[in-house]
C-alpha cells in the first residue's frame, strides 16, 4: 500500500527535515492519482507525534505542493481525515484541535483555498469534524490570523516555517557582511537551531556570492563558510549538501547571475584554499570554466584529482 511506503519517508523527514529529499523519495512512487493519500498519511503519522513534528508537517506539505500534490489533492485528503475523525479521536484525544490546525495553516500557506473550508463548513459532518472545521474558521477569522497560523504549533527553532528561516538566513548574511563580526555571525547561527537546515545556510551563502560579483565579499563570505566547519557548526553533510544544491541549480542561477559560472570557479578555489571541498562536490563542478582546485601544501592531490574529473 502506498500509506506503507509513504511511512519510512515521512519518519525519515522528521529525523532529517530535508523536504527536497523526502519529495524525491515520494515522486519515485506517487502516481498523481492516489497522491492525495501522502498528504492523508503525513497528518495522520503527524497525529501521533509532537507539536514539533505536526508544524515540520506542515512545512512538508507546504512544500510538496505543486510538486507532489496539487490543492485539490490537499483538499481531499481533509475531507477524508474529517470522515475519520471519529476514529481518529479515539487514539488521539486532541485530533479534532489537531486537525483543525493543519486545515487553517494549509490556508494561511496558501496550499487549500479558503473556500474549501466554507464548504466543509456547510456540509452534513459528525461532531468531531464540525468542531474541527468550526475551530479552523475562528482560526482563519482571527485579526491577523494569517500571520499568526506561522506560530500555530507553538514551536520555534527547527521547526519554523522555512521561508521564515531563509529570510533569517539572508538577514544574517547582511549583517554580517555589513559589520565584518564573525563571532557574532556564528553566534546567530547557533541561535537559529536548525542544524538540520544548515545546507540552506550555505547554499545562500554561496549564492550571495556569485551574484554579488566583488571579490571582497567573495572572501568575506569564504571565511564564514571556512568557521562554520572549524567550529563544527556545520556537519561535511550539510556543507556538501549546499554546494551541490547550488551545482545543481546553476541553469537557473546563471539566468538572473549570467556570470554565475565565473563566479562559481573562482568562489570554489577560494574556499578549496580554505578548507577541502568534499569528493561529492568536486565530483560534480561543471566543466565548462572549471579550474584546478589546488591548495597549498596538497602535494597536487586535489589538481589530479580535477584532472582525472576532466578526463
């Protein structure tokens, strides 16, 4: 079943919270037919789970809009898990208040149009549902209610909306650029708790970097990324992780940045000077402008291996 499948996927992003990963994972075996029952099985693992994991949730399902399921599929997940509500309760006290959260932060996230609660609002439900769909309409009614549905679990750190922390992310990278305080910057990072999130912060970094186009900045930026790791801020994972995001991205990047490519070669010798790029990143660096990402003192290991990669 696919419930079954979806379930090692989902338990897999509340250890990781990578909603990229979990997407690719849920296209490999997701037909556009029966996608609406990960949307179903996302709340109901989420039910069983804490407060922290509903509001990851969420954000999972913000995120797989568009590109798992659409708000049609969203749609009817609710209506499903609204049919079940009663059982749900059962093993679930709070599922009614639970479920009602999700439906309005689905609202606020732009993911179920508004209507859609209107219309459950005046269908034939059972209590249980009646109460959820009631609470979610108080919630969407509140002054500033959209606002507020960001924090509706109650949750910061990790767990936050993830266009909050990147607006966070490039709000630090600013400040710091502007004040030049290094200690101050990792301090920051530290304060955001989300280490699971940490590629996000390097791969807005590097992007900083390649649509600036000023070599002080370039290096300012450098020795950022070069702290995060010698402080071990940053895991080799998540550092990788963001550098190959950015790899990944570069036929878009170089649309809006049409240096990009330029920029990328020198940025990665710069940093390989700083601190040794990992063999998953040096595996996929473009050929097209690519150099030898030779560090003093490397004995040439680094230039043969970009040989053997041009070959």
């Amino acid at each position: 079943m696919l419930q079954r499948k979806s379930e090692p996927v989902i338990l897999e992003y509340f250890e990781h919270g990578d909603t990229n990963a979990a997407a690719e994972e849920f296209l490999d075996f997701v037909t556009a037919a029966r996608s609406h029952l990960v949307c179903e099985t996302i709340v109901e693992i989420a039910l069983d789970h804490k407060a922290m994991h509903c509001e990851m949730a969420s954000v999972l399902i913000s995120d797989l809009y568009g590109r798992v399921f659409s708000a049609k599929d969203i749609g009817y997940a609710f209506e499903r898990l609204l049919e079940k509500l009663p059982d749900l309760v059962l093993d679930t006290p709070d599922a009614a208040l639970l479920l009602s959260n999700f439906i309005a932060r689905c609202v606020a996230d732009d993911c179920l149009p508004p209507r859609f609660v209107q219309a459950q609002a005046a269908a034939a439900l059972s209590a249980p549902a009646r109460q959820a769909i009631h609470r979610a309409e108080t919630l969407l009614s509140m002054k500033q209610g959209l606002v507020r549905l960001d924090n509706i679990w109650g949750v910061g750190g990790g767990i936050r909306p993830v266009k909050s922390l990147i607006r966070q992310i490039q709000l630090l990278l600013k400040e710091y650029l502007t004040s030049g305080e290094l200690a101050e910057a990792m301090r920051c990072v530290r304060e955001l708790e989300v280490p699971h999130f940490h590629h996000e912060l390097v791969y807005e970094t590097i992007l900083l970097a390649l649509e600036t186009i000023n070599s002080g900045v370039e290096e300012q930026l450098c020795t950022f990324l070069a702290e995060l790791r010698r402080c071990c801020i940053v895991t080799p994972d998540q550092m990788d992780r963001g550098f190959i995001r950015v790899l990944e991205d570069m036929n878009d990047i170089v649309l809006d940045v049409p240096l990009a490519y330029i920029m990328l070669d020198r940025f990665l010798e710069r940093c390989q000077t700083r601190f040794r790029l990992g063999d998953n990143v040096l595996k996929r660096v473009p050929t097209r402008g690519r150099k030898r990402f030779v560090s003093e003192g490397d004995g040439g290991a680094i230039k043969d291996h970009a040989l053997k990669l041009r070959e």
